[in-house]
C-alpha cells in the first residue's frame, strides 16, 4: 500500500515545477506536461519514488543509524524542523556549515564547546567574570546553538542525508557524495538528479509540498524505529528465558555427572574388593 497518493499530492501542489526556460533536461523522465510556460511534475511517478524512499529510510532507522535532514529555505525550514525532531533525527535548517561531513570532528569540537560552557555556566564558574565578558560568552554560546544545536545528539557521520532542494544545498550533497553516504532528495525541474541516489520529483519551494512528503518519509522511518524496540524487546526476552532454561539444566547436568561418577568408579571398587582376600591371605602361606 502507497504511503500517499495522487490526490494528496496534487492538493498540497507538489506538481507544480519550475518556469520552461529554467528546466535542468536531465529531469524529463519526471515532467508530465508543460502549462503557462511551467512545467508540470509527473505524480504518479513522485508517489512510486516517495514509496521507493520511505522503505530505504525505514531499513536505516531500523538498523538503529541517523539520517540528517537539511534544508535551509525559510519557508519550509519550521517544517524541516518539526518533522526530523518529531522521530528523533538530527536537522540542520540554518546555513551549512561548509565540511560539517568532510570535516566532522572540528564540528564535533565545536558542539562539545557549547557543552562546556553549559557546564561551566551551571557550576558557577562563570561568576566572577565582568558583564562584557558574560555577553560575549553567552552570544557565543547562542550562535553555536542556532547552528549546531539541532545536531548535538550526532556523535558520528550520518547515514544518509535528506535534503530539500539538491540545487540550493549542492556543497551538503557534494560531501555526502565524497563519503559515499546514500542522498534522499526532493528534486524540483531546475535540479540535478543525477548524485541524489533517492530522487524525489516535486515541488521542493512550497511548504505544503515539502510536508506531504516528509509526512511519509518520517512515518516510515517511525516505523522502523518501533521494529528495532520490538526486535530488542524479543532479544532480551529470548535472551532471558535462555538463562532460565540454562539454570533449571544445571541441576540435571550435575545428578547426570553424579551418576557418571558413580558407575566409573563401581568397578574399581569391585576391583579392590577381588583384591583384598589375596593380600590377606599372603601371611599364611609363609
């Protein structure tokens, strides 16, 4: 069953493209028609593709990694947010810092900076400073959290990246190319489809487009994460009730063991026993 259809996404206008005169070629597998001189996105094929996407993200987040979305237009940058927040995912909404994945443990430096001065902010450390001082502290700390704030749960690089608009956020889907990590896109006319291994066709300016189809994709990948707690939940089950079936053996094993001894050692006891009347009977003789 498709995770969204037709009519959803002709309501939330996800088939409205670009301007003709502004179209990447590369996207003719994906336009319909033209109208009013704007190309219009085959949604039919857009529906196949969220389906094709929402599976693939729900086996990452089954498999317990990260997916970052991106995506920092202001009109749909709230509902970027909204979304990735709401299953638990790493987002970046403000502008991309330049080798965030190129060159993950400067940023990682960087998030661990904001935390420090949480933590010095909280002991006390920070209160024989002067007020100037304070300021430039506490406007350093909220730049660092209005860029990295919404990844400071990201230890490591992600496993895959999902961005709105592939042309606006070219040096996020560059880097993600370079490590190899797979791109989920949503891909206007305009675009380049071509390095964006999950394509997306639809209107990627609209904030209503934007949301349909993170709606389906943040479904799946909250499905995916329900089957890891299921699967973790059945392990630890099976896990327990091995250590219980383990202790009720025990005891069998050890009256097994006990009756193994016992007959091992019955016919060295006949044994001594045949044995004891010659010895006794030696002095006799003499």
């Amino acid at each position: 069953m498709s995770r969204t259809n037709f009519d959803q996404l002709l309501q939330a206008g996800c088939h409205f493209g670009h301007l003709k005169r502004k179209w990447n070629p590369a996207m003719a597998p994906y336009i319909y028609t033209e109208r009013n001189g704007i190309h219009i996105i085959d949604l039919h094929k857009t529906v196949a593709k969220i389906d094709e996407a929402a599976d693939a993200l729900k086996q990452i987040a089954k498999s317990g990694k990260k997916i970052l979305f991106v995506g920092t237009k202001k009109q749909t940058k709230d509902v970027i947010a909204e979304k990735a927040a709401s299953v638990n995912m790493p987002y970046v909404i403000e502008r991309w810092p330049g080798g965030m994945l190129t060159n993950f443990p400067t940023i990682r430096k960087a998030v661990k900076k904001m935390a420090n001065i949480d933590k010095l902010m909280a002991d006390g450390t920070f209160g024989n400073l002067s007020k100037r001082e304070l300021l430039q502290i506490t406007r350093q700390r909220a730049k660092l959290e209005k860029n990295l704030g919404s990844i400071a749960d990201l230890t490591r690089l992600p496993s895959a990246l999902f961005v709105v608009d592939v042309l606006k956020e070219q040096i996020a889907v560059k880097e993600a190319n370079r490590l190899g990590i797979p791109v989920f896109g949503i891909v206007d006319t305009n675009s380049e489809p071509k390095n964006i291994d999950f394509v997306i066709p639809a209107n990627d300016d609209a904030k209503d487009s934007v949301e349909a189809i993170l709606n389906a994709c943040c479904t799946a990948i909250a499905e995916g994460v329900e089957e890891r707690k299921v699967e973790k939940a059945d392990e630890k089950a099976a896990d327990a009730q091995d250590e219980v079936e383990a202790e009720e053996v025990k005891p069998k094993r050890a009256a097994r063991k006990a009756r193994k001894d016992e007959a091992a050692e019955a016919p060295a006891a006949e044994a001594e026993a045949a044995e004891a009347p010659a010895e006794e009977e030696a002095p006799a003789a003499e």
